[in-house]
C-alpha cells in the first residue's frame, strides 16, 4: 500500500465531511490491491425537530499505470419511508474538491448551495447549486446553476427580516457562510418586543430566503401584507373618487335644480 496516497486520501475525505470512518476499511482495500471499491457511510442530520438518514457509497479506482488510488466520486440517498420520494445523486471529485457531504444532504433536500467553481477553460466563477426535479440521462438531477450575474445578494435578503443575529459583524458573516453551504440555520426573530425562533434558507431563484416556524411551516414572505397595503390604497383612492363624484353629482343637481327653478318661475309670469 502506498502510504502516501493514503494519507492524502485520508485528507480528501476528512474535508469532504466524511471525517474519518471510513479510514480503516480504505487501508484495508488498498492492501488488498483491489481495481475498484466503494465504502459505504450513512449520517444523520438535524432538520427541526426531526432527523434525515442520507445514505452514501463513496467510489475508488486504481490507475492502470501503478499503485496510486483516486477518490472519483460518490453516490448520496436522501432516504425517505417511502422508497419513491428518496432523491439520489452522484457527485464528482475534482482534483480532490467537490460538493461536501452536508451539501450532498442540503441539495437532496431542496436547499441551494454555493459554490466556488471552474469552467472548462479553467477560469473561476461562483454560483448557487440547485438540483432540479428533472433528471439527465445518467439517472442524475439536473444542476441548475444561478451566476453572480444573477444578482441575488443572501445578505441583503437577510436584512429584510428582523433577525437578531445580524446584530453584528461577526455573526452575520458566519450566518451568511452557513447559508451559503445551504443550511438550513436556525435564528431569532426580534419583532414587537418579543423573540422567535425560526429556521431560514437561501432561495437564490426568487432573491430571498424561505423562513420557516419552529413546526417547520413556511411563513408568509410579505406579498400579501404588499397587497393588502396596495388593496387599502386603492380602496382609500376609490373612495376620494367616488366622494369626488358624490361631490360633483351634487353640484350638479343643485346646478340643474336651479336651472328648473328658474325656468319654473319663467313659465309662471
């Protein structure tokens, strides 16, 4: 076994989140000198007041021309009691870096993550990660990807809600790295004297962030409390015109009343 390539692999892992379970059994497949082997991992994740099981298979290939074993890619499962909602998803390694195995869950779930990435002709360009309903031939989900062209700004989205977490510099920017890795963060709503907890996420599609209750329910994002104000303006307008028309209705009944009155008092003489 090249210890080497262990030790590195051992590293690629630990920084893809997977820590160091899976150690033992990579020592033991090199020593075995296998062609190509996946080591299975299952995690569990936090989301309220619940817990998500991911299953993972990471996948190892060894080079034709020695005794060097890479990290290719790996294969997550969101898992779910009915085997029909699961979301699958191969993810691959690039030089070493790739989506993490938190992000892996985050993006099964429905979250966006961004990421700092590489086009083909090796320049660097970051963009939010969604996976899309729709799958690709390979039997994946189609990555939808949102550039910086985009606009969509997380911090700026944060600070149109009353969260007491952005009350200084330091937290708003670890707020701000958890979302951007797709968490889904619990925070403190500060509104009216009285404080709430409630858990947040970035939707780069629709420029905000989706706020959900300690039941996980999402919560209203503001449009109607928008359109109610819109709907009082326009009812505060329907009324001034309707009073200018009372007003003009009037004048000009009494105009015409007038106009009777004289003529009435013309017929008479």
């Amino acid at each position: 076994m090249n210890k080497e390539n262990a030790d590195y692999l051992k590293e690629r892992l630990f920084f893809l989140g997977f820590g160091d379970k899976l150690n033992a059994e990579l020592e033991r497949k090199m020593q075995a000198g296998e062609e190509k082997f996946k080591l299975p991992m299952v995690a569990e994740f936090t989301k309220g007041d619940k817990k998500d099981i991911v299953e993972y298979s990471v996948d190892f290939g060894k080079s034709k021309q020695n005794d060097i074993y890479f990290l290719n890619n790996y294969r997550a499962t969101l898992a779910k009691p009915d085997p029909e909602q699961e979301r699958s998803q191969t993810f691959y390694i690039n030089k070493g870096k790739g989506i993490t195995a938190k992000e892996a869950y985050n993006l099964l779930d429905g979250r966006a993550v961004h990421k700092d990435l590489t086009n083909k002709e090796g320049e660097p360009y970051h963009a939010w990660l969604v996976l899309n309903t729709k799958k690709e031939e390979n039997g994946n989900h189609k990555i939808q990807q949102y550039h910086s062209a985009w606009g969509y700004d997380v911090e700026k989205s944060l600070h149109k809600h009353p969260i007491k977490e952005l009350a200084d510099t330091t937290s708003t920017t670890n707020l701000v790295k958890s979302m951007e890795k797709g968490n889904l963060q619990q925070v403190t709503f500060s509104r009216e004297g009285k404080e709430e907890k409630m858990y947040i996420e970035a939707n780069p599609k629709d420029k905000i962030i989706n706020v959900y209750n300690e039941s996980m329910q999402k919560q209203f994002q503001g449009v109607r409390e928008h359109k109610g104000e819109s709907e009082g303006r326009r009812n505060e307008n329907s009324k001034e015109v309707g009073s200018k028309k009372t007003d003009k209705k009037e004048k000009l009944d009494e105009e015409d009343g007038k106009e009777k009155k004289s003529k009435g008092r013309k017929i008479s003489v």
